[in-house]
C-alpha cells in the first residue's frame, strides 16, 4: 500500500506510491495531439476523469457533464487519498504513516491549450481564485498541515498530458524544505523584527538591478541566489502569510503578472518546460508576520545532476542579473 516514510537521517518525508508507477506509459499522442477529442480534460470526455470535486460553470448543469469553465478533480493515479485513515507506524528507527493527504488536479480550461499563460487575464485570476477556494476547504480538515500547489509544464518538467493544468497536493505535516525557509524567515525576524521578504522587495525595488515586472500590487524578481537559469518569483507587495487570505482584487493583479512574466520567459527561452510552485503558510497556523506567500517559477533549462544532489547546491549558469537585463529588453 502506498505510504509516507521519513528519512531517520535528514527528517525527510518521501511518498512511496507503486501506484503512481502505474500510469498509461502511452501519453505520448495526447502530448503531442491538439485535438480537443484525445484529451480526458476537454469537454464532453468529463467520464474519463474521477468525479469532480468543484467546477465553475455557466449555469446550472449536473457535475461531470460538459458546459463548465474549469474543473477540479482527484489525481487518477494519486500520491495520497483522503479517504485513507490517518495511521503511524514505527519499525526501530524507522518511521511511516499511511497515504492519507489528497491529490488533486485544477483543469484550467476546457480548451486544448497546452499553457496557463495562453488564457485572458480574466481566466487565469479564476484559476487562482480556485486555488485559494481548494486550500479554504482542505484547511478545514484538521488533519492536513500543508498544500503545496504546482505546475509542470512540459514533458522535461514532469508533464503527462498536454491539456494546461495544475496539481494539489495536501499533507498531513509540513515538508522539510518549506518549515527550512520559514525557520530562516523566523530568524532573520528575530533579529530584524522584519519579514525578509518584504525587505528583499524593499531592497530589489530600490537597486532595481533584477526587478522584471513592478505594479502597484505585484513584483517579480530574479532572485539574488537563483538555483536555476531564469528562476523568477513573483511576490505580494503587501505583506502577507497565507495565500487563501488574498481578495479577488489582487489575484486579478496577480494574473497580469503572471501572464506579462511568463510572455518575457516565452520570449526569451522559446517556451520552456518550467515548474510553478506556490508558498505558502501551513494550513492551521494564524497569520505571521516573519512570513509572505509567493510564487516560484523554475525554467527547466539544464538537468539536475549529480553534484547537486549530492550536495544541495545548484550551479546556475546563467546570473539573475544577465537574465533581468534580457527580459528587461523584451516588451509585451
């Protein structure tokens, strides 16, 4: 049965899911296929998905039936269920839990379009709206400690199937490598009495050297260490915890964005695979002051090899400050 399983060495959890190894290996024509009638996310193949969970749609049509504008659906081959009983088992130094979370897919229109960043403006601010309705209703389950929301765009990004989507992906603890960057968040507080993010905004805004997009609500950087070419964040102004504290007004400020950085990656680097992660405060904790939700977008551009997982260090070719100056030159 798949499981959670800690590390005894780093305090690292890991998912150990056969079932995921089982997905159809034969993606490779919907991948590449821009017909509408290949993919299980476009209208009128809803029977090809699990039952939805939540769906915005133009009137009042049944679930699962076309005429809707987004749907949110349970992962077919899921990491975790939340139908699973939370459960814990020791073994000597060896620590485990059952696959109890929830794995869920937002499928972001029902048009074959291959990229978030193709849709309206108006369409993606309703995506992110779905994204802050999906953590509001998980936060209620106690149980769950954390959702992390991604994208894999591409088959070099970890991409199945073409149709423009995104994942959810709700745990019963908080992983290592957010609760790291919130502990160095909460230090840097203890000295500063300061969030650090607000005062990298503060700093990049007033050096202006890897600032590629500024409005009044919205800044994306790239980020002084970035772990890969083009890594770029895109950041609240006003401070903020928890992303599903966010009103309508700023996600739509938040789609511009999004939409106008991703235009000037496309531009510059053909359209490249990249990941889309959301961080964001742990479900059950109150608002913080030493921590600000944001978004990282990581072009794949080069593998991953061995010395950085060896080590945890990235070797980053490409300097942020060459990559701001390139996109600083590209107008959309």
């Amino acid at each position: 049965m798949p499981e959670l399983r800690k590390d005894p060495i780093t305090d690292r959890w890991v998912i150990i899911s056969s079932e995921r190894g089982k997905r159809p290996n034969d993606f490779t024509t919907v991948i590449t296929s821009k017909n509408n009638a290949s993919s299980p996310f476009s209208y009128g193949n809803e029977h090809m998905t699990p039952p939805e969970i939540y769906a915005i749609r133009e009137n009042s049509q049944q679930p699962d039936t076309p005429g809707w504008k987004l749907r949110v659906v349970p992962n077919k081959y899921p990491a975790l269920k939340i139908e699973t009983a939370p459960g814990e088992r020791k073994e000597g130094i060896f620590h485990s839990r059952n696959n109890f979370g929830a794995h869920e897919v937002i499928i972001e229109t029902p048009e074959m379009l291959d990229r978030l960043e193709y849709l309206p403006v108006n369409a993606i601010a309703e995506v992110f709206k779905v994204f802050k309705q999906r953590i509001v209703t998980l936060k209620g389950d106690r149980r769950l400690k954390y959702v992390l929301i991604f994208k894999n765009q591409g088959v070099a990004a970890g991409a199945s199937l073409q149709h423009s989507h995104s994942q959810l992906i709700a745990l019963p603890m908080v992983p290592k490598e957010v609760n790291e960057e919130m502990c160095g968040a909460q230090r840097y507080f203890g000295k500063q009495n300061r969030c650090i993010f607000c005062d990298i905004i503060a700093q990049e805004l007033k050096n202006d050297i890897r600032v590629i997009y500024e409005a009044a609500a919205v800044v994306a950087i790239e980020p002084f260490a970035a772990r890969v070419p083009f890594e770029t964040w895109i950041l609240p102004k006003t401070h903020a915890s928890h992303f599903e504290t966010t009103d309508d007004t700023h996600l739509k400020h938040l789609a511009v964005a999004f939409k106008i950085v991703m235009q000037k990656l496309n531009t510059a680097l053909q359209s490249p695979a990249y990941n889309f992660v959301l961080h964001t405060a742990p479900l059950q904790e109150t608002s913080r002051q030493d921590y600000h939700w944001h978004f990282e977008v990581l072009p794949r551009l080069e593998n991953v090899a061995g010395f950085e997982w060896g080590t945890g260090f990235y070797i980053n070719s490409t300097s942020p400050e060459a990559a701001a100056q390139l996109l600083n030159e590209i107008v959309v």
